[in-house]
C-alpha cells in the first residue's frame, strides 16, 4: 500500500483509498504525537461517559454519495494516485460538474429513524454526522451559505433541514451525538479565493497579504459552527476536520467557550491538532500498535470508503468484530465509516453484517461497554479487558477469519481466582486448569464459532 505513504507528511481529513487498499493498517493516518489533558472537570465527565460506549457509528453523505465517489478529495487539483476524476473534462469544468451535483442529490427515501434503529440494532453507542465536508455542501439548513441540502434537489421536502433529522433519530435512540464539519471549505471564495488557482487544500492566497479575506473566512466558520452549536438540540462531540487548518487559525477557542455553555462538557476533536482542544486522538484506518492511557478513537470504514459506493466490499461481521475488540483491549472505541446512498437509504448488504456484530454484542457487550485497559491486555489471539472495579477480567479470543475454534484454549497470567472462568455467551461456568501461570481452558461441544469470551474473577 505505498499509495498511503503519501499522506504521513500532513494532518488530514478523512478520504477514501481504492479498491485494492482493503485491509486495516495500524495506524494509517497517525494520531498526535502527544495528548494533554482536559481541566474542564465536566469535559472530563463527559470524556468518561464516552469512553464507556466503545462502539459508533460516522456517517459520510453529501454531494460524492451521487455518483459513488471518493468524497471531497476529487476537486482538490493535488496530483496522488488515490483521488480519481474525470478524465474527458477539464479540472476547471470538473469542479462544475461536481458542485452541480446538488441539483441531483435528492434523497426522497432518508429514513434517518430507520437508520437510528439499523445501528441501535447493531451494538452502537455513539454517531458522528457529517454536517459539512471539505467541498463546502451543507448538509443542514445553514443561514450563512445558500450552498446547502436545504436549497436545492430536496428543499421542497420537510426533512430538507437533514442534520436536524438526524441528530433527533439518534437522540431519541440514546445515542451520544457527535457533529462532524470540516474547517477548510474549499467552496467559500474567502478560503479558495477566485482571483487565484486552486493548487492545493490550503487557502489560495497568502493570508498575511489579504489578511481582510482571511477574517471574513473565520468569522464565516465561527458562524456556521454557533449556529449548528445553537440550533440543533443537544451535542456531546465537536468533531472537526481537515488539520491542514487549526482550530486557532478559525478562533475555535472563543467558539468553545458559548459552545460549552450551551452544551457542558462538549467534547471537542480538533483532529490532528494537539493540545487542549484534542480531547481525544482519532487515528484513522488503523489500531495503534500498543495499549493506550488517554482517550482515543479509531475511525475505520465498513467499505473501502467512507460514503457510499457501487458494490463495495463491506468487510465481514467477524473483521468487525475482531477490529472491535482489538481496539477495546487497547484502550480505544471504534468509530466505523457507514456511507448512506444518495436516495437517503442504507445497503441492506451493510445493515445484515452489522445485526451480526449486533447479536454477538447481546451476548458478550459486557466485554467490551464500560471497561478499561487490563495490564496484561494481549496475547496472540487473546485481548483482555477489565471492569472498572478491577475484579473481573475478560479474556477475549479473537477468532481468525476463516479458522475454527480449536478443543481448547490456553493463556498466561490472569489467572482465575478459583479455578473457574464463565463463557459470557452462554454463562456456563467451565472448569480451568492453571499449571505454571498458563490457564487452559476445554471448550464444550455445540460452542458457536465465533470470537470467545471468557469472564474471569480475580478474587
């Protein structure tokens, strides 16, 4: 996957790779080189809360959902091999025909309660709404652009304003609510300035020559960020993109302080930026390496891509479930990519692998939901997992696509305090033998193939 290499020189957005790049790297897209910690004692309230569900959903929709396409990045004239375009137009009339996709977005099938139920179904806590891209098109009913779901093929339908919609479904389903928007938007003329080629992501201009565009471009941000901060319900995340630009070149400081005021203890991503707005690292496409103290959080796509596209190849409900575990053993959620299609619906070919990581959450989420890092987190196949009193653990085996549980299973340390584990999916107790700090358990007939879980009383 050399093609990715090409992206560790910068902090980025999310994108979408080919259809070749199918399997998980650890750490594609890096997270921040540090982490510091929260003050805000409700902000660290609310970082625990979060840090309990584990498991969310992101949703990319937008103009790209049309013709099924990398989202965004095919407008941006950088020259790398994952961004495909048109080749019979000009980049110029490309980025015609691509902003004239809002004259065909028209999802008269968004079913956003459907959608709630489909990932509520599926063992999730938490969504992310993607309220805005870096192509600048709205997906809610923002007074500050005409550039907007609400204003064009769907704004005679009473659920134009779609953000809105979104967040009640998922709200009413008891999901944490996170907000996506990307703080470049290469659609305002005060961020790609028409005066001026557009070479790259960056801003056009030099900002410290038309220092005046540069002010009306962030006060143009700050706006859509009060208002999408103000007007629709309740917010646990700010979760912003695009760390070519940082949250201080937009005055996300002094948005935060009437955000927080509205919302206590609101979240906030400042994605790839570290320092106080960070308040907890996203590294995408792939698992850090090793085990990690501070908040966290893997963003991984359920395709290839992060919105929709022709017959993608959604990985299997055991890859989710083994990337859901790994990422748990280490300290971390997962926040899985699912792209609606431009009608407004969800593949039904997506939603059947999530209702089976769903009824292995039924049956073994006590795993998973509300733990935290155990000492001895992972061994070959095995991540462990601990309560938050640190008197139960759970060992964890991850089964291998396409392998079959063998008779028994055995794992160093964490040790059961009397000889006895508990298959969590179906509670019968099983003996365990421990020789030389080595537990073997023997797995009864009938068990279903699937990843195991093992809970373990340490006292």
């Amino acid at each position: 996957m050399k093609h990715l290499k090409l992206f560790l020189a910068a902090a980025l957005g999310v994108a979408a790779l080919p259809a070749a790049a199918q399997e998980v790297d650890s750490e594609v897209h890096g997270r921040s080189a540090t982490y510091v910690d929260p003050t805000d004692p409700q902000v660290l309230q609310k970082l625990d809360e979060w840090r309990d569900l584990k498991f969310g959903v992101i949703f990319h929709w937008g103009l790209y959902s049309v013709p099924g396409i990398v989202e965004s990045w095919s407008i941006c004239s950088e020259d790398v091999d994952w961004i495909n375009r048109r080749w019979d137009l000009s980049y110029d009339e490309y980025k015609k025909w691509y902003w004239g996709l809002c004259n065909e977005l028209n999802p008269t099938k968004f079913d956003p309660e459907r959608w709630a139920a489909d990932m509520k179904d599926a063992g999730m806590k938490y969504m992310v709404f993607t309220t805005k891209h870096h192509d600048g098109f709205c997906m809610y009913d923002s007074k500050y652009t005409d550039f907007s779901i609400a204003n064009y093929a769907f704004k005679d339908n009473p659920k134009r304003d779609v953000a809105r919609y979104v967040f009640d479904a998922f709200r009413q389903q008891d999901f944490m609510i996170g907000c996506y928007f990307s703080k470049p938007d290469w659609h305002c003329e005060w961020f790609w300035n028409p005066h001026f080629a557009t070479a790259n992501r960056m801003p056009n201009y030099k900002i410290k020559e038309h220092e005046e565009w540069w002010q009306k471009y962030k006060d143009f941000t700050k706006n859509q960020l009060n208002e999408l901060t103000t007007n629709y319900g309740a917010l646990d995340i700010l979760w912003l993109d695009g760390g070519w630009v940082k949250g201080d070149d937009v005055d996300l400081d002094e948005v935060l302080v009437g955000a927080r005021q509205r919302h206590p203890g609101l979240i906030c991503v400042d994605r790839a930026i570290p320092g106080k707005n960070e308040n907890y690292q996203t590294p995408e496409r792939g698992i850090p390496n090793e085990q990690l103290s501070n908040p966290w959080e893997s963003c991984i796509t359920l395709s290839n891509d992060w919105g929709w596209v022709p017959n993608a190849p959604y990985k299997s409900p055991q890859k989710v479930i083994n990337l859901l575990i790994e990422t748990t053993a280490k300290g971390g959620s997962l926040l899985l990519g699912v792209g609606p299609s431009a009608d407004g619906t969800i593949e039904e070919g997506l939603t059947s692998r999530l209702r089976v990581v769903g009824e292995w959450l039924r049956k073994n989420g006590a795993a998973i939901y509300g733990t935290r890092n155990a000492a001895h987190y992972h061994e070959g196949n095995f991540w462990f997992t601990a309560n938050k009193d640190g008197e139960t653990l759970y060992a964890i085996y991850a089964l291998p696509e396409g392998e079959t549980l063998p008779a028994e299973l055995s794992w160093t340390g964490n040790v059961p305090a009397k000889g006895k584990v508990r298959l969590l999916s179906t509670g019968k107790s099983l003996k365990a033998v421990t020789r030389d700090n080595v537990t073997t358990v023997k797995l009864p007939k009938g068990v279903a193939q699937e990843a195991l879980v093992f809970e373990i009383k340490t006292r």
